[in-house]
C-alpha cells in the first residue's frame, strides 16, 4: 500500500510543480509578438512535460516520457530511449497539429465576423 500511494505522491508534487512552471513560461511567452510563436512553444511545453510512457514494459506504472527517454539513454543506451521517444514526438506533433488547426479555425471565424 506504500508504495501505490509513494507513487500518487510523486505524481501530485510532479504536476504541482508542472503547472508552476507553466504558469511561469506562460507569462515568459507573453513577451513574444507573434502570438502563434508563443503558443506553439507553450504547447510544446505541455506536451514534453505532460506526456505519460510507461517506465519499463512489465510494468503499468507511468512516469513522464522525457525523465524516461533520459535515464533509458543513460542507463540502456540510446536504443532503450527509442521507445519512449516515439510518444513524445507524437505528442509533441500533435499537439502542434491542434494548435495550427485550431488557429486557422480561430482566423477563418474572425474573418467571417469582419465581413
């Protein structure tokens, strides 16, 4: 029972300090001009940080893609790190994706109103 609720506790103080340091980067964004640079790098944040991988194959316990694809690459190797990479990058791809989607729909519907 110790170690299940260890686990919840890492994850809760992880995410705690996940979300300050994306409130953080979020007003260091702000700064940029061009709001979809700004996005964009705020929502590659969010993916490399929040992107769940499973930390070996025989178990279900999860932990962040980018702590595994890191001590998978020190600890077995830069083949070992390939396997929690390949989440990641699709997160990070699709997160991008929604983004440009999202920003093409916002501009469409802008200008229509203006119309």
């Amino acid at each position: 029972m110790s170690g299940s609720s260890d686990y919840l506790l890492v994850w809760i103080i992880y995410l705690s300090a996940a979300s300050v340091f994306c409130l953080i980067f979020w007003h260091v964004t702000d700064f940029i001009k061009r709001p979809g640079i700004a996005y964009s790098l705020r929502t590659f944040l969010l993916a490399v940080i929040l992107t769940p991988w499973y930390v070996n194959s025989q178990e279900g316990l999860l932990a962040p893609a980018i702590i595994v694809v890191l001590l998978d690459a020190i600890t077995a190797g830069g083949a070992a790190a390939i396997r929690a990479l390949v989440p990641l990058l699709l997160a990070i791809v699709g997160t991008q994706i929604v983004l440009i989607i999202s920003i093409f729909t916002h501009n469409k519907k802008n200008n229509i109103n203006k119309i």
